[in-house]
C-alpha cells in the first residue's frame, strides 16, 4: 500500500501550516485532497487561502477540492462530505487537524474562547469523522488521522491551560475510542503530535513571533510522518498515539537537520511542544 494516488483525503484547515503540509505530501503521490477550511479571502496576519492551497496541491501532483467549512456547523461539514463524494466519489482518509489554541488558565479563559476550543477541537474532530465514517467504511483502507497529543493525564500537562489542554485531549479520546469502536471494521484511527515546536502562524503570532520561529521545525516534518502513516495497513495500525520524529526513525529516516526552519539552530535548543 505504498501508493495514494486516486485516493481521497478529507482535511480539516487544510489551508496553512500542518494541515497544508499533510495534504501537500499527498498530492505528491497523487491524492485528492478535499481542502476544508474557513479562509476564503485572504487575512492580513494569516497566509493562504483555500484556493491558494487548493493551487500548490495541484501543482504537486494532485487533484484539489477547496471547501469554505466551519467545522463547528454540521450543515456546512455535511455539505462538504456531500461534495467530495459528488467530486471524487468517495473517502479514503480524513485529517482532523483544524484546531483553536489559547493558552491561559482558568481566571484569564473567557468563556467565549473555552467554547470555541471545544466546539472546534474536541467535537468538530467528533462531528467530522462521524459524517466520514459512513464513506470510510466503503474504502479499501480507511484512515483517520487527528493532529492531537499522546493521554498522558498528568497535572503538569493542565495547569497551565486547562482548557486548551481538555479541549486538544477531547480529541485523543475521540482516537481512543473510535479505533476501538471501529476496529473489527477496519478503519484506523491515530494520533500524530510533534516533538518540537512546527513553524506556523500560531507559533508567530500566538506564541512568541520571530524568534520562538527559529526554535521550530519545518511543517513539511509532519507532512512525511503523516504519509507514512496514512500508508499503512489500517486493520494493523490503530489506536496509536504517534510523534513525528519517531514515525521517521522507524522508516530509517534519522537526520532530521533538513526539517529546521533556522538550519543554524543546534538540537539541544529546538523547543520541545507541549504535551512530550
């Protein structure tokens, strides 16, 4: 199962950062990738827009499908689901990665932004792959792959920022027990997180600009983790909790200096993510 090419793969904010490195990976071997994303014009801090992406995967080597979505509407995920398989006629791997981060703690999260990293997080992940399911079921080796860290349920992971933590976790727990739920029907359900701090507009414009940049690694770093995954057998491999580097060292792939964002950065200093 080493090729994707006429394969399908459904990725929520598909439009920059990881999510566009994982469906950029694919195009390359010739996937369809179902870009479903809210940014239909352009944002003055953010890059990209779905049709901006929807290019560069075509250019890669794939077939592209941008798709304004709101993951917190199931009008708007089911229309989405509805068009891909009017376009491509059917699913073969969804990648809920679309996701909201604020990283306060209980007196300074405004409840307002504690409901939109839920509502995004933990049950557009839920909402998503339930509506894909039902396609899923139908493919030759169905995957479903959410960007979300491995259950450690240890207090240093949530005192810092309980509700990010709850909220990113809710999607582990969707991986949990949906490769469980699913496993005699032979979908996969996996969890990819990175080691290091990834390159992307929230780690600029969030988490301490320019110079918190030069600690990263490059997307393109969880683009390949995430192809090798999504190429593996899906009745064998489910209910893991993966981190990309070490996806990379059991394909044999150990120099990872390519992947620095600032090539000049020594190891000791990459920033280690939260959750690892």
């Amino acid at each position: 199962m080493s090729t994707l090419k006429g394969k399908t793969a459904f990725i929520t904010g598909a439009s920059r950062g990881i999510g566009k490195a994982i469906g950029l990976r694919l195009a390359q071997e010739g996937a369809n990738i179902v870009i479903a994303a809210k940014t239909a014009e352009p944002h003055p801090k953010l890059p990209g827009t779905i049709y901006t992406a929807a290019e560069e995967m075509e250019a890669a080597g794939g077939k592209a499908l941008p798709v304004v979505v709101d993951i917190r509407s199931e009008e708007l995920v089911q229309n989405a689901v509805d068009k891909t398989i009017e376009t491509f006629g059917g699913i073969d791997i969804v990648v809920n990665n679309a996701s909201a981060i604020q990283l306060t703690g209980t007196l300074q999260t405004s409840m307002k932004r504690y409901d939109l990293m839920h509502h995004i997080n933990t049950r557009g992940t839920y909402l998503t792959s339930k509506l894909c399911i039902p396609h899923l079921l139908k493919s030759e080796n169905p995957h479903v792959l959410n960007l979300s860290p491995p259950l450690n349920m240890e207090e240093r992971w949530f005192k810092g920022h309980v509700a990010y933590t709850m909220a990113k976790f809710g999607m582990s727990m969707c991986v949990l027990g949906m490769a469980g739920e699913f496993r005699k029907q032979g979908i996969a359900f996996n969890a990819l997180w990175p080691r290091t701090g990834i390159a992307t507009a929230a780690i600029k414009n969030l988490l301490g600009g320019d110079q918190v940049m030069k600690t990263c690694r490059k997307p393109e770093i969880m683009g390949d983790a995430a192809y090798y995954i999504l190429t593996k057998d899906s009745k064998s491999c489910t209910g893991n909790f993966f981190i990309d580097d070490d996806v990379l060292a059991t394909e044999g792939i150990t120099d990872l200096s390519h992947y620095k964002f600032d090539p000049n950065i020594p190891d000791s200093q990459l920033m280690p993510d939260y959750f690892i």
